[in-house]
C-alpha cells in the first residue's frame, strides 16, 4: 500500500511516520503541494492525508491532482486546523474523514488500524 502525508509541519510528519511504523507500514511524505505531485507523478498512491493550508501549493493542489490524475483516486483524508473554514470547498472531493488538528495520536493508531485491517 503507498501512502503519502502532505503538510508544512515538519514535527506532524514525524509523527505521521511513527504511528504507520507501528502499524507495520512506511510512507512518503511531502511539506507542500509541489512535493506532493512529485511524488504522486512517480506512484499511484492508494492512501492520501493532505493538510489544506500550505505554502506553494496547497492541499486545494494535491486534491485536485489526486482526483483527476489517480485512477482511482486514492483514500483521502484531510487533516487541518482550519477546516471549518473550508466544508463546501472540499464538498467536490471523495473525502473518507476529516481530521481536525491538533488530532490524538493513540486515536488516529486505532482509526487507521481498523481502517487499513478493513482494506
């Protein structure tokens, strides 16, 4: 299973990755939208967490690239502080959850757990 994580905060990455290492699983990752498309142009990606508010380019980027260029368009998350802001913006989007920040690491482990055992 590929799984990438956009967001500009290095230290959520970081997290991110420890808590798919203790599911057994590695990811990419990338800090803006412009990584993420790199990434995405290499690898169809089965698994997408993106932040929305981002420098360069913003999850806005990602999800649009992940929709129309990804077939089929991966599993999307989207994990934001500022989500409130934006519902009828993402309502386009195949959304699986949102995940609002600042967001439990022992509850985010038991959600992808079972998510990823229900795959």
């Amino acid at each position: 299973m590929n799984i990438i994580v956009v967001d500009d905060e290095v230290q959520l990455l970081e997290i991110w990755k420890r808590l798919f290492e203790v599911l057994g699983v590695s990811i990419s990752t990338a800090t803006n939208g412009v990584e993420a498309v790199e990434v995405m142009q290499q690898q169809t990606i089965d698994l997408l967490i993106t932040d929305i508010r981002m420098p360069l380019a913003d999850g806005f980027h990602v999800l649009r690239y992940a929709f129309s260029e990804q077939v089929p368009p991966p599993a999307t998350f989207v994990c934001s502080g500022y989500i409130h802001d934006e519902p009828t913006v993402l309502a386009p989007f195949q959304i699986v959850r949102v995940i609002p920040k600042p967001f439990s690491f022992a509850g985010e482990l038991e959600y992808f757990r079972s998510y990823l055992a229900s795959t």
